[in-house]
C-alpha cells in the first residue's frame, strides 16, 4: 500500500482566487495574475481552510518545493514584491 505525503495547508484570503485547469493552477489576486505547471506527480487539494498539496511519501521533496513555490505565488499576488535598502557610507 502506497502512502501519501501531504503538505501543510495554505489559507487563502478571501480576495485570491485560485482556478485549476489540467495541471497548471492559475491564482488571481490583487496585484495580479500568475500560474503555476504541477507535475504529474503531486496533486491540489482546496478545502474550507485553505489548500495544500499531496504526493507519494518518496517525492516528500518535491512536494516541499512545489509548496513553498505555491506559497511565494500567493504572497506575490496579495502583497507583491519588495526589498529594503540601507546604505551606509560617505555621500
């Protein structure tokens, strides 16, 4: 008997779609519109709570990327991308 790997789940907020169509997810938000390409091999799941994904015990790894992947997406659309710069030196 084969055993599943499931990620933990990842809420959405209430103004971030997501849509899947064959294997690409396609998450509209705010500040835009990105998809992202499963493989085969991992599966979507959406529940009340939020989604999570779900592979085979041997693509734990995998799974773990493709994770972190979908949850860099999900912030992406809600609070878009950012970076701190601090100089310090002689002007």
């Amino acid at each position: 008997m084969k055993q599943f790997f499931y990620s933990n789940v990842i809420p959405i907020r209430s103004n971030i779609t997501v849509y899947k169509v064959g294997s690409y997810l396609f998450i509209k938000g705010p500040l835009g519109k990105v998809f992202l390409n499963l493989p085969k091999i991992i599966f979507f799941e959406k529940t009340n709570q939020g989604c999570r994904l779900l592979g085979l015990v041997e693509n734990k790894n995998l799974v773990l990327t493709y994770f972190k992947l979908l949850s860099n997406k999900f912030k992406g659309v809600y609070l878009g991308f950012f970076e701190i710069l601090i100089i310090n030196g002689v002007g």
